[in-house]
C-alpha cells in the first residue's frame, strides 16, 4: 500500500524545506509537517533531520527517496494522462442497439457522429435481447427493454408506436378483420422476445380499454425485420414499428388503425452520471438533441 504522504515527502526533498512545499502544494507548513510525521510513524522510521535552520535527509530518508521518486512520477503522469484522456474527444465508446431500430435509426447519426470526430472509436453491437450494460461493459444502450438495474441511468429517446400491417395480396386474398377479435381466422406472424423466449402479445384499445390478444401463428419469429419481411410476401398480418413507415421501407397496408395501442418508450441509457467520459457524454447530447448540441 502506498502511504498517501509520500508525495509530499518527495515535494519536500526537491524543495528543500517545508515552507517551500506547501507553497507548492497549496496548504499550511503545519500541513507538511504533519504529513511528514505520519509517514515516519507509519515507516517507523525518522526521514529527516530537523534543526530551527536546516533541513537534512537522514540515511533512511535518502534511500525511500532515491527507491520512490521515479516510481511515484511516473504515477503521476499516469494519473494526468488518465485525467487529460478523459476530458479528450478521442477513444472507444461501446453501444448496444436494437436491430432494426438501431441499423434504421441510430446508425445513421452515430456515423455522422463518427465523421464529426476523427480520433472517436465505435464499437456497436446490435442485439434484440435486454442485457446487463454493466456487466457487459456498454457504455450506451437503447432500447424498449431494460434490465431492471439500479445503477442505469435512463432518458427517454423515442416513442415507439406499433401498427399492425398485412400484404395487399393478402388483404385482397383473405380480407382484412375489422376487430382485434377477428384475427382468429387469419394468419398471423408473431414475435418472440429474445429475452423472455415468450411469444409478445398484440396490444390494443376497445373502446377506451386496453385489449391484449396473443394470436395463433405459424410462423414465429424473434426478429422485427423478419416479421415485417414475411407480412410483405404475403404470409399474413404482423405488429411492426411505425418506423417503417418513417423510412419510406413500407409496402403494406395499415389496419386496426381504430384500435391503435398506445405508444411505447424507447430509452437511452448508460451505466451512471458520475465521471463520464466526455466522449461518451458528447454522444449522448448528440443523439438526444441532433447536431446543433455538439
């Protein structure tokens, strides 16, 4: 264990008295004093000799500095680079993203921001499951399901709105129900949460009251993008996000639209508030409020 004296040991040996360090260091001569005499009782050992007009390292002085002062610089200038890194826009920054949401959404503002700063590394990993960020060691995440963790901060990102779409050569085909309950003779295409392994149930509100169906399907998948493939091939009727929509990528017809099921968060979040690298913090501000915060 490194006493926390010994700085100012080896800030007293160059300078050559007490005085003159704790000018250095910004505290009283009693101060150094102090520290000094704790260090020589925790060495047990006397570091200096001390006259009203002089002072001298012993034997025992001379050696611990000589041992230590190399060693405790070089610290330092670890620490100080440690610090300096921190406040730099330079480094990795690790994001764990949704699928489809993040590739159609995300992506193209994180290379944005990716091109804004040269010296900034990306390492993203787009993935449906809920994760630990911490244990996994993210330093950002987005997305509609969160680990429940004490330690996540969370800011809202997006709304995310589900809508239930088919084919038109389906809806010509097989029609298209009129109420939730009217599913039950169609063919539906349902999602399996990566997470849970349950299949989601379809949400909806009747009348000013929520209504949850999980509908018979024989086509499962675990994947927004696959369900959204199949209900354009014509295999049935899917939930998908309204950002499908948003993305011109839509060749589907919308229905139950009376019965839309209200909104949902989708959430950005990161490990805490306290010490966050710049980087990570710039990152932040840029997805939650575009260009002009950078």
């Amino acid at each position: 264990m490194i006493p926390s004296q010994l700085p100012i040991f080896i800030d007293v040996v160059k300078r050559g008295s007490f005085s003159a360090a704790s000018r250095n260091l910004g505290v009283s001569p009693a101060a150094v004093s102090k520290s000094i005499s704790q260090l020589e009782k925790h060495l047990k050992q006397r570091l200096f000799h001390r006259s009203t007009h002089s002072l001298t390292l012993t034997e025992e002085g001379r050696l611990l500095f000589e041992r230590t002062v190399d060693l405790v610089e070089a610290l330092d200038e670890n620490v100080s680079l440690s610090i300096d890194a921190s406040s730099e826009m330079k480094g990795k920054i690790k994001v764990n993203l949704p699928i489809h949401f993040g590739q159609t959404l995300v992506y193209p503002k994180l290379l944005e921001f990716l091109d804004l700063y040269p010296d900034i590394e990306l390492d993203l990993h787009f993935d449906d499951r809920a994760i630990d960020l911490v244990e996994n060691g993210f330093d950002l995440g987005i997305g509609n399901r969160i680990n429940e963790d004490s330690r996540l901060i969370a800011r809202q990102y997006y709304e995310l709105q589900l809508t239930y779409v088919c084919s038109r050569s389906y809806a010509d085909e097989h029609g298209i129900p009129e109420t939730p309950q009217q599913l039950i003779d169609h063919e539906c295409i349902t999602y399996r949460s990566p997470t849970t392994g349950r299949i989601n149930p379809w949400n909806f509100v009747d009348q000013g009251k929520p209504l949850q169906i999980t509908p018979e399907a024989r086509l499962v998948v675990n994947n927004p993008n696959s369900a959204y493939l199949a209900a354009k091939a014509g295999f049935g009727i899917t939930a998908i996000s309204q950002s499908y929509f948003e993305k011109g990528e839509i060749d589907l017809v919308s229905i139950l639209n009376e019965f839309q099921p209200n909104s949902s968060p989708v959430w950005l979040y990161y490990p805490s508030r306290t010490y966050l690298p710049i980087r990570v913090r710039k990152l932040i501000d840029y997805l939650m409020k575009g260009e002009e915060s950078v």
